[in-house]
C-alpha cells in the first residue's frame, strides 16, 4: 500500500445505485515532508450535514465519511456562521472564504435563478447560473497560478454545483427533476458533452422504479423510533418505503437515498472524462455536493431512523467513490475534505429543554404592504420576506416619495411586539450595533451591500422558522449553524479538535495546502492544526 491518504483500489464505476455496498481501506493522511502542490483537491458537501452525526454514528461508518473522521484534521464545532442558513448562502461560503455579504449570495431565491442562462436539453424555461455572485473562489485563486487548472462540480441542485466554483466557466453539472438527468446551463456550455449524454442515457433512475428502500442493517442497529407522527407530512412514515413508479422516478428519485449514488456515479464518470488529478505538477479541483440528506432531514428529522440509514449508505457510496477516484488520480497527493452547507433542526413538537416554549414563527408582512404600496401606487416595490429579512426595492420607494427609513423604524416596532422576536435591526440600527452583538454580526455577514431591505428580525432560539408541518433550518439557531470541517490528505496534521471555526477558514486552508494565494482579501486563514510545514 502506498503513501497517502487513499489506497488505490481497482477502477469501478459506483454499483450503489443497485443496492451493493463496496467498502475498502484508506489509509490516514501523514505529512509527506514534500513541498509538491496536491494533484487534486476534492471537496465533499453533504448537505444538511450536522457535526453531532460524526459522534453518532461514526462508529459505525466503515467507509468514506467514518475515514475521514477517524483520519483526517476534524473540527467539530464548524459554523456556517451567518443569519439565513440556506443551501445558497452556505455553498458560496465555502471555497470562497467570505461570508454571503460578500459573496452576494444571500438567499436561496437570490441564489442561481437565471432565466438568461436555460438548462441544455431539458423541457423546462427556468435557468441557472453565477451571474449573482460577487469575487473569486479557489478555482479562480489556482487558475491564477495554473491556466490549466481544471474543475469539475456536480451536484443534484443547480446551485450546490454553481456557487463553489464561483463565476468562472468549467464542467459544472446539476441533476433536472423536470428531464430526470444531469445538465448544466448555457452559461457554461452551448451543449452537453457526449460524456453526460452517455451517462444520461444510462437511465440510472429508470432502474430504480418500483424498487424498495429497506433497512441496510438489521433493525436492532436502529435506536431511533420508526414511526413519528411529525414526519413525512404524516404519510409513508415506516420501513421500507416504496420508490416512485417508472412515470415519476425521475423526479422522485430526489428525496431517496440513491441520488447520491447517482451524483456519485457521475463525477466519477466526470473525472475520468475531464482527467482531473492527472496533470504533470498543477492542481484541480473537484466538488461533490450530495444533496439527499437535506430532503430525507426536511422529510424525516435529524433523529429519524430514516436519516440514520441514509448516512449508512453515503458512508460506503462514498468510500467506494474515494477508491476508485484514487486510481485516476495521483492518489499520493489528493487531499479530500468535507463539510456542509447548514444543518437543520428538529420540530418544536419534538423539543425540548431549551429554556422557554419550542414553536414556529412566520411573519406575515408582505401581503399588507403590497396593498399599501404596490397596488396603491401601481408598482412592484419586490417586498420579499425570507427568514426574518424584508427585503424590498428601497431606492424606487423613495423615489415616489416614501419615508423609507420612517417606514423601516414602524415596521420594527410592530415586529418586536411580536411574541418570540428577541430584537430587530433597520439598516440604522444594524450599523449602529456593536461587534459585541452576535445576533448584529451575524446579520451583517449576510446582507450584501447594496441591498434594499427594511428590517431583520431575530427569534429566539426555542423558536424555529417554518410553517406548520416539517423540519427546517435558515436560522442563526445553532442547530441550523453547525456543520462539520474535515481536511484529509498529505501534508495534513491528522487530530480531533473542539474549538469553533467559521467555514471561511477552509477555503484559506486548502489554498495554502495548493500553494496558491487568494487573489483578493478574505475572512478565511488556513488553519494551523491542519498544515504542517
């Protein structure tokens, strides 16, 4: 077996989409002493993905994810530290090393939606691209150094894909429900490379139809109760669950958990076609975002038994991914890390502790102010409520003479009579808070400059945002903040550590470990407990 932090294992495309699970060693990362840049930098998103899952249930991963926590420099108490914790704001943060304020992504709706960019061959009008977000990530940051730095992204969700790589132009590929394959947008190509219309045409989901998810383990391995009145919108609540027939497997095939050995499957195709790792002495980079957990967790919960089955499976899926990925690359010299977008909390009827009363809390402002003003004066004004955040188009307000910060400073106070809002921010006072105000800071790492908005409100933190039913996250609760930080691979310092690091930290980290430097400022500094020089 050789150096590094992958045993290099027989070449196989992924069989977990047919229910076989492979599982094979990797070998923990020791410093190499060598000042080569890696060959391939991989990062693995799970999405949904809490840090307490690890001490859960890592025992019991003998693949990929369990490696890495066993292997790899861990940090347990990561944070996606900003107020609206969504898909989009936190991928963005990821290899960019800045905050959504920065990055200018600030909501999921504010994310990739772009009707300029269509998806390619997919019966659909909607589109998606990078057109919002602001400055460079780390593809950029290597392409800098190495025009010939290559990068390949793949995920189920189109801005999982997009928003890492940043603005640049690549391979960067999306699972469509509405097409039921991978495609990417006429932002990056004008048509799919024969390599995703071979794989599409596969028709890995087809095959999927009418099959059954069942227990991987037997059932004593579960503490977790099968049957929980809050989960699931009260239907199809117990093992096993039957998947979609052959007319909806191909959207169906999302909130089960072999999309994630689909969208495996595929960037391991993916990096076999594009040669990422390959290279004589320059560094790609390859993102996987697996997507699945986040609708299993809004569906089923962090403590389902749903939840605890799926992480089985992505456990083995992606240790078998790592495998084979190694004999494409120069395995010596990949280093791998993980980490999430958000993580999620449990439903006020299932709580408790906490200090104070659990529930829901929505705010409804949006309707009365658009009679107010939009009919009134006969112009979309874009109220936008999201998460605690009003936005609106404040500058085209003011123009047809409104008082816009009268009207933010009267919206507050309205707002802070209602019962579960512990403190409200207009622009005014947001600016005026102190750095010691956590709730501020958070609030300011997320709103981009240039936003029209009128007030951000905080709840507490018994209280989740979401409308009745289901599991959420969105929040600055800590639930909804926490995510894992993993870096494994050679010249990385292998330890467990307990001290809170913001995810920015990762992007600065993987950069030093390529030898490249961020070609503007960043939040982010490479982590001293992972490198060793």
């Amino acid at each position: 077996m050789g150096p590094g932090f992958l045993r290099r294992a027989p070449l196989a495309l992924l069989v977990g989409m047919l229910g076989i699970g492979v599982t094979a060693g990797v070998r923990a990362a020791t410093a190499t002493g060598t000042d080569d840049p890696p060959s391939l930098i991989v990062l693995v998103v799970i999405d949904q993905f809490r840090p307490d899952y690890l001490r859960r249930y890592g025992a019991g991963f003998p693949g990929g994810i369990g490696r890495l926590y066993r292997e790899g420099a861990v940090f347990l108490q990561g944070l996606q530290d900003h107020a609206i914790t969504q898909t989009a704001p936190g991928h963005s943060t990821l290899l960019s090393g800045r905050s959504p304020s920065e990055t200018g992504i600030i909501t999921n709706d504010r994310g990739v939606p772009d009707r300029a960019s269509p998806l390619l061959e997919v019966p659909q009008p909607s589109g998606a691209s990078p057109h919002r977000f602001r400055g460079t990530a780390l593809y950029d940051w290597l392409l800098a150094r190495d025009p010939g730095a290559r990068v390949l992204s793949v995920s189920r969700k189109d801005r999982s894909a997009i928003l890492p790589v940043g603005r640049a132009r690549g391979q960067v590929y999306w699972y469509s429900t509405a097409g039921g394959r991978f495609t990417t947008s006429r932002w990056y190509a004008d048509s799919l490379a024969p390599w995703v219309r071979a794989w599409n045409a596969r028709g890995g989901a087809a095959r999927l139809a009418g099959t059954t998810w069942a227990l991987q383990q037997p059932e004593r391995a579960y503490p977790e109760p099968d049957d929980v009145e809050q989960e699931n919108g009260g239907k199809d609540r117990t093992f096993p669950h039957r998947l979609p027939g052959p007319e909806a497997i191909g959207a169906g095939i999302i909130s089960y958990p072999w999309m994630d050995s689909l969208t495996l499957d595929f960037a391991l195709e993916g990096a076999r076609q594009v040669g990422l790792g390959r290279r004589g002495r320059g560094t790609d980079l390859l993102i996987v975002s697996l997507s699945t957990l986040d609708e299993i967790g809004h569906d089923y919960g962090p403590a389902s038994r749903e939840t605890h089955d799926h992480l089985l499976r992505t456990d083995r899926w992606l240790g078998r991914f790592l495998d084979s990925l190694g004999t494409l690359a120069r395995a010596p010299r990949m280093v791998v890390a993980l980490s999430a977008d958000h993580g999620v909390s449990t439903v006020p009827e299932l709580a408790s502790g906490g200090g104070g009363p659990a529930g829901r809390i929505w705010l409804r402002p949006v309707a009365d102010l658009r009679r107010q003003f939009d009919d009134r004066l006969r112009t979309n004004f874009g109220f936008d409520f999201s998460y605690g955040l009003l936005m609106a188009d404040v500058a085209e307000l003011a123009a047809r003479g409104v008082d816009v910060a009268r009207l933010s400073d009267s919206l507050a106070r309205a707002v802070a009579r209602t019962p579960g809002i512990v403190r409200v921010y207009t622009p005014r006072t947001l600016a005026a808070a102190p750095r010691s105000d956590a709730a501020a800071e958070r609030w300011r790492r997320q709103i981009p400059a240039g936003t029209g908005w009128l007030f951000a409100a905080v709840a507490s933190d018994t209280l989740i945002w979401a409308t009745p039913g289901g599991f959420n996250h969105g929040s600055p609760r800590l639930d909804d903040r926490s995510v894992p930080v993993i870096v494994a691979g050679p010249g990385v310092r292998p330890g467990r550590y307990e001290r809170p690091v913001r995810v920015q930290h990762l992007a600065a980290t993987l950069a030093a470990l390529a030898g490249v430097e961020p070609t503007q400022p960043i939040e982010g500094r490479p982590l001293p407990e992972v490198i060793r020089r």
